[in-house]
C-alpha cells in the first residue's frame, strides 16, 4: 500500500475553521470527530488531522506494515498537526513525544461503534447487560484491539477519557456525542487492560472533578479513586452442579441459614502485637472462611457490600462503583474464583446491594454531568439526612436500568446466590425519616415513591426471568403489605422480608433482668401473630451489635454464667422460631466486644470453653435444622407451627410444636428464668418415649447439665389439650428440643 502527501491547491482546507480551531486548542468541542481524523478531500485523496498537545513529530506510517506514507506537518495551531495524502487508506500515526516514540492506530480513524439496539435498550431503562456494554470494554475494532469506552452524560458540553496514557490530558481524547442517548464512546487502539482512567466532563458552568468510571468494571486501590480497565472475567466456573440444583436450595421449604460477614474484618493477618497487618484477600479468604462455615452448617454467607466504595467506615454501605468489586480484596477474576470455591463446597453467596442511595464524593456520580443526572435535583426528594447520601433517580429510565443492570451484573457474571437489598424502607416512603414539610409528595399527593415501588416490582420479575433460582431478600423496617408476595398478586415481588419487627421484640425482651420478663412476655409471642404474612428470615446482623448497642452476648444480664446461658438459649430460640436465620459473624461464639471494621473478630476467646460451647451449640443447631424437616420445611405457613404454651409469664415458660409436611412433630420447650423447672407438665400428641435431641444447657456447651437424662416417657394425664403429657426437668435459662421416637 502506498500513497502520497501532495501540495498545491486544495479543496479542503487543512486546517479547519477557526471557532473549531478554538474549541479543540479549549477542550470544548462537541463533536472531534468532525475535525480530526481522515476526512475526503474531494479528489479522491483524504486530509488526515491529529490534536496532539505536546507531541515534536507525527508521521504517518501503513496500517499493515511500517512503511512511512508522510508526515502530518505541525500548523500554526500548537499541538494540531494535518496532511493531505492522495489516496485514501489505512493508516497508524508514529508519535515522537519529549519522552519516546508510540506507535498506533488513530482513535479519530473509527466509525460509531455502539449499536443503535445498545442505546435504544439503554434508553428504554431495560438494558440486561450494560456491564458489557458500557465502561471500558476490551476488544478489536477492524482487527484492531484496544478498548471502547461509553459513558452516559447527556447535559455534558465535552466529555474526554484521561489517564497516565495521556498524561491525563483532556484535549487529547475527547469523545463522540451519540444523538440522541447522551451517551459518549471512543475507541482507543492499543489500550490494554489495567490502565487507570477517568472522565474529564465539560458541563454548562465548566470542567468537573474528573469523574470515575460509573459502569467500571475494576478500581484502583482505595483511597485512590480511578477506575481500571478489566480483562472479561477468566474464571474455570466447577459450580454447574450447584447452580442447577440452586432453585431447590431456594425453595420455601428447605433450611436457609446465613452467615453474615465482613470481608476486611472476619479475619485478618496479624503482627507480633496482635495488630492488623493486612487483610486477606480472596483466597486467603477462601481456604479459611469454607471451611469454617461448613463445620459451623451455615447452608449461605452473606458478605456486607463490596462493591467499590470511597470510606471503608461505611462498610460498603455507600458504594460508587456498582459493577466492580472493591480493590481491597483482589481482581474480579479473584472475587468470581472465591465464589466459585464456595459453590463447590455446597456454600451459597448472598450479596448486600445498596440500590437506595449513593455518596456524593466528587469522582463519583453526584453532578455526573454538572446536572442531578443520577440523582433528584431537588434536595426534599434527593438527600438522605439520616446517612448525608444522594438518592437515586428511579423514575428517569436510564437511572432505573443502571441499577437493574448492576442487579444482574452480580447475579450473572458472578454466579451470585441472592442479593440483599439494603434500605428498602427508604425506597419505598417520600416521607422517610423526614418531617412535614421536608417531603415531596407523589403525583397523587401520597407518601409512596411510586417510582422506587415500580423498580423494585420490575427488578424481581426480571431477576426471577434472567438469574433463576437467585433469591431477592428484602431489609424492609415497616408494615409495607406483601414484600414478599409475587407481583402478579400486588406485591413487590422479593422471596424474604428481614423480619425486623421480630428483631426488635425479642433482643428487647432478652436484655430484661429475668425478674421482670413476665411482665415482656408477649414480646417474644407476638412474631407468632404475623409470622406468615411473609417469608421471613429472622436476622441478628451487624446493626445489631456496634454504635453502642453492645455484642449479642454483652447485652445478655446477669453474671458470667447466666450472660452465655441466656446466649445460648436466645439462639436456640431463634433457630427453633419459624423463618429462616441469619446470623452475624462473631455472635456465633460470643465475642464480647462491639464489631470493629478496623479489627478482625477475637478468635483469640476460641481457648475458653463458654465461647467453645456457644460455637458448637450454633454448629449442633444448624444440623438439627437441616436435618429435621419439622423445622424448616412449614417455615412459612401456620400448619407448621402449634402453640401448646403462650402464657406461662410467671415462670418465663414457652412451649410449641413444630410439624412437618410428613406430620412429624419436634417439640421446643424455653425457660428464660435462670431457675430450673423440674417436673413441668406439658401435653404432646403421641404417647411413648420423646428423645431429648438439644439441651442449651449441655455441659458440652459449657452448661450445668440439667435435663432429663436423654429422653422422657409419656404418662396418661391430659394437659395442653393433648390427650397424654410429659413430665420435663426444665434447665435454667435454656432451650430443650424432643422429639418421639
């Protein structure tokens, strides 16, 4: 291939005229491509211009061997170089920088690249893999690799990517407008994966704080702030069996126990002083967390957010890059592995996701174009008081798929087992911790976020469409109707409501000095009244155990021996409760100190036989909870639970039957008195020989032992409405479970 720069009279100018001249010398030109490039020039040849601020030489060299077809010529205009050549062709521009020679293709030689379905789907809010699409995205153009980067700014002036690839120069690479998206892309030759960006943006009213990625699909290392460009994920996925098996996992009636944890903060690596040296990554993270929740029978963990985000002290809460998993822990490629490996050890992995609200960091999507883009423009709809964050738009379409998209991008890409979504009380009510006068009503002058409900209902059925089997659990505080119920029937279309009222009611009552419980014993019956309006799982989560509000164990009364008997009982209590559990990481054996994101949890209390016994009653609890359908598999209707006593307030007494589909019964009997029972008759309804298979008062948990010896048989005396009755040692403080055999 060959051609020639020719001189002489011209046809198209070289340079182009001078408010387009002004704009791209500014950085405030709409539209580069119409500038520079190669572009006809009327007989048959082309003009080839290139912008290259800083640059001594440019030649131009055969896009398919190293011959030198010309040189641009430096012009009046410092930086702007430009050519006639009389044949049109393929080309590459050999750059002679300060600092050495580049080689590549020039990003203003490409057409549009994203497809018209991309940004119609895009528009529409109903773009299912935006994670491939957006961003930067690896690939060849015409046998060319690089990277294509698109990034919605719709009110933007100008929109450039910037990077140590161009010393973060916004002149350098500003970006094609698609009309009528908003949307902006470039494809960058020869851009390969790992290279630090952002977007520099010219709004109405000037240059932004250079902007992250908002579709990124990796981050540098906090505190930094620059989105990466991402390989596709390499992962050898070895979970089909799991994930073909998942949605029985899932179903209503089988065990669902969640082990709560945070990444940076379960287990870290220590120096001699006992300080945290570092956190683990993912695979660290991986060889020793599997193991543990597999001998503890957790059936999911459930990791607090960790996605990308600013402020470690948020634990996630306040992410910024949806689609990336925070740096802190290793690549993508290291989270989808540690997925993996716990799919492969029968482990599922729930997600927290925070579709509620956002920081408002200035690299972020606050004023993402000089606009309330993402967010509402008025600040009575738009700011969280509670936690100082923006809210998400839900109603602007685009807005509406960004987050669908980052739902899916979770559950698809990363074979996620469920997302938790955060804050859905917050979504749902206009009036949300704000005052009369401090709120916008909706167009029917009603307190409801009819845009936020219509969300949450569309993001469910697509979840349930494109990730089956995936469970959708909401953290919803209040008595909204039907979380739980599908949206063909009204409701909001989530498989488990956190019962938070549950929560509430019975860490109340056990925090009561014993001698004054009879006077709260309702608060531990009354989940029992609405216990099947919803799927409910049952949740002591992080919220429940820092700002002051104690360690599950430390808000236990009484002296050393009855703090871990009255743990001990309370989850037996809630593992013997109808709805699923969850549990967070350090209760499960009694760590006495709030939880610390700083800290890592004090295995060290691992020595002592009381912290002993509480882990091995929650690891005995979870393989009776499995094993026993009576337990799990009626969790969510009445059939599966019988009241034989409610109201026992003197002496603290609670007794009930769980049934199984099968008609097999288990039955729970609670003594939340620290003085022991013997001989309390309660009615059961078999006659024969009921095993005692829990005691939280074994002497393996480091109880007193109290109990009846391993079994009790039936005498012929009707009590409770059952026609024979058994006569039971009730241990102080503690839970029995039995069943007939």
């Amino acid at each position: 291939m060959s051609s020639s720069k020719v001189p002489g009279p011209e046809k198209t100018a070289l340079l182009p005229p001078r408010e387009d001249i002004e704009a791209l010398i500014n950085a405030r030109h709409r539209d580069p491509f119409a500038v520079l490039g190669p572009h006809p020039d009327g007989a048959g040849g082309q003009v080839i211009r290139a912008f290259l601020p800083g640059a001594l030489s440019v030649k131009v060299v055969a896009r398919d061997s190293d011959d030198v077809i010309g040189t641009l010529d430096s012009t009046e205009v410092p930086g702007l170089f430009a050519a006639r050549f009389a044949d049109a062709c393929g080309y590459r521009l050999r750059i002679n920088w300060a600092g050495g020679e580049q080689t590549s293709e020039d990003p203003y030689s490409f057409g549009p690249l994203l497809g018209e379905m991309d940004l119609y789907l895009f528009a529409e809010g109903n773009h299912r893999d935006l994670s491939s699409c957006f961003g930067a995205q690896l690939m060849s153009v015409d046998g060319v690799p690089g990277v294509r980067f698109a990034v919605w700014a719709p009110n933007a002036r100008r929109v450039s990517v910037v990077g140590d690839f161009n010393v973060w120069d916004g002149r350098r690479h500003p970006m094609r407008l698609r009309h009528p998206s908003g949307v902006w892309e470039l494809f960058i030759p020869r851009l390969e994966a790992g290279e630090a960006y952002k977007y520099e943006i010219l709004g109405a009213n000037g240059i932004l704080p250079l902007k992250a990625d908002p579709v990124a699909l990796a981050t540098q290392l906090p505190p930094d702030t620059a989105s990466r460009v991402a390989s596709p994920l390499q992962v050898e996925w070895q979970d089909s069996a799991w994930m073909q098996g998942r949605s029985e996992h899932h179903k209503p009636d089988a065990p669902l126990s969640i082990y709560e944890l945070h990444a940076g903060s379960w287990q870290c690596e220590v120096d001699d002083a006992g300080e945290v040296a570092r956190q683990y990554n993912w695979h660290e993270l991986a060889v020793r967390l599997i193991p543990y929740v597999q001998q503890l029978g957790f059936t999911h963990i459930e990791l607090m957010p960790i996605m990308e985000h600013p402020f470690g002290g948020s634990w996630g809460y306040q992410p910024l890059s949806q689609f990336a998993p925070s740096a802190r822990y290793g690549s993508p490629d290291d989270f989808a592995a540690f997925v993996n490996a716990c799919h492969v050890a029968g482990i599922g992995v729930i997600l927290d996701w925070v579709p509620a609200h956002f920081p408002n960091d200035a690299h972020g999507l606050a004023q993402f174009d000089g606009t309330a883009l993402y967010e509402y423009a008025n600040p009575l709809e738009g700011y969280h008081q509670d936690w100082n964050t923006l809210i998400y738009n839900l109603g602007r379409t685009e807005v509406h798929g960004f987050m669908l998209a980052s739902a899916l991008h979770w559950l698809k890409h990363f074979h996620i087992d469920g997302l938790r979504v955060d804050a859905v009380a917050s979504m749902l009510y206009r009036d949300y911790s704000r005052k009369a006068g401090e709120w916008v009503p909706n167009i029917h002058g009603g307190r409801e976020n009819l845009e936020a409900i219509e969300f949450l209902r569309h993001l469910n059925d697509v979840v349930a469409l494109e990730a089956p089997g995936a469970l959708m659990i909401a953290e919803e505080s209040t008595a909204w109707p039907g979380v739980s119920q599908s949206t063909g029937q009204g409701g909001l279309g989530f498989s488990y409501k956190w019962n938070m009222g549950w929560m509430h009611d019975s860490l109340h009552y056990i925090q009561q000095d014993p001698l004054y419980r009879a006077h709260h014993h309702n608060e531990l019956s009354f989940g029992l009244v609405y216990a099947w309006s919803e799927r409910f799982i049952l949740p002591i989560s992080h919220d429940e155990v820092v700002h002051g509000k104690h360690s599950l164990i430390d808000k236990m009364p009484g002296d050393r021996w009855q703090k871990f008997a009255n743990l001990r009982a309370y989850l037996s209590f809630m593992w013997a409760h109808p709805g699923k559990k969850l549990l967070f990481m350090g209760c499960e054996f009694g760590q006495w100190r709030e939880w610390n994101h700083d800290q890592q949890l004090d295995w060290y209390l691992l020595q002592y036989p009381e912290h002993q016994g509480v882990q091995k009653l929650v690891g005995d609890l979870n393989r009776l909870y499995r094993e026993e359908p009576a337990l799990h598999d009626q969790d969510d209707v009445a059939q599966g639970f019988q009241w034989l006593i409610g109201d026992d307030a003197s002496n603290s007494v609670y007794a009930w039957l769980r049934w199984s589909k099968a008609g097999k019964p288990l039955l729970v009997v609670a003594n939340f008195t620290p003085v022991p029972h013997p001989g309390y008759r309660i009615g059961v309804p078999f006659a024969g020989n009921w095993q005692e298979v829990l005691n939280s008062d074994a002497g393996t948990y480091a109880g007193s032992n109290y109990g009846n010896g391993g079994g009790v048989m039936t005498q012929d005396v009707p009590s409770h409405g059952q026609g024979v009755s058994v006569a039971l040692n009730l241990p102080p403080l503690g839970v029995l479970f039995l069943q007939p055999t």
